[in-house]
C-alpha cells in the first residue's frame, strides 16, 4: 500500500471516529451561536427589502404595466422597500448586541481557561 492510500485511508476513519470537543472548537460554536441569528435576520431582510425595492422599479419603469396608476404603486414600492434595508442594520446592531449579552458571560469564561487566566 503506498501514501496516499494511508493519507486516505486516515482521512476516512477521521470521518467515522468520535469528535473531542476541546476548548477552542467550544469557544468558537459558542461565538456562532451568538452572531448566527442576527446575520440570518439581517441576510433576510436584506434579499426582502431589495425585492421589494427591485419591484417597486419595475412597475416605475414600465416594465410590469403603463400609466399613473403603476407609477404610483412603483414609488410607494419603492419607499417600502429603501424603508425596509434602512431599517435593517439597526436591526442588525441590536440583534447582535443581544445574542453576545446572552452568551457572553460563558464565552468569556472559556477564552479566561484557555489562556490560562482562570
């Protein structure tokens, strides 16, 4: 058998052994879970928003029908949608701000272990 069979052979049995968790691999989960739900949010919002938004030209520009009526119903689209991303960093901020209050006492704990400063 050469090398590369035993570095892939290795490689496979990786796979299939039990995961040690260790310090830092917990420190970094822990500092996922604490931004994930604020980027989810804010990646939503944002794709929403800009749909929104992207309709609102549409009917503005003609592309969906002719006259006032759509003109008026593409502006106030629009609007919607320029409210809607203005409003989504502040969301963000703020979402963000809460999910590292929840988890910062526990992720402070493991970086003092970690370091050696406990």
């Amino acid at each position: 058998m050469n090398d590369l069979d035993k570095v892939y052979a290795e490689s496979v049995a990786k796979d299939y052994m039990p995961k040690e968790t260790n310090k830092v691999r917990q420190l970094k989960k822990l500092d996922e879970r604490a931004k994930l739900p604020a980027f989810i949010s804010a990646m939503t919002l944002g794709i929403i928003g800009t749909l929104i938004f992207g309709a609102g030209m549409c009917f503005g520009l003609s592309v969906f029908g002719t006259g006032v009526i759509f003109m008026v119903i593409g502006v106030l689209l629009g609007i919607v949608g320029a409210a809607v991303c203005i409003i989504n960093y502040p969301l963000y901020k703020m979402l963000l701000k809460k999910g590292k209050e929840k988890y910062a006492f526990v992720i402070l704990e493991l970086a003092k272990e970690i370091t050696g400063e406990a």
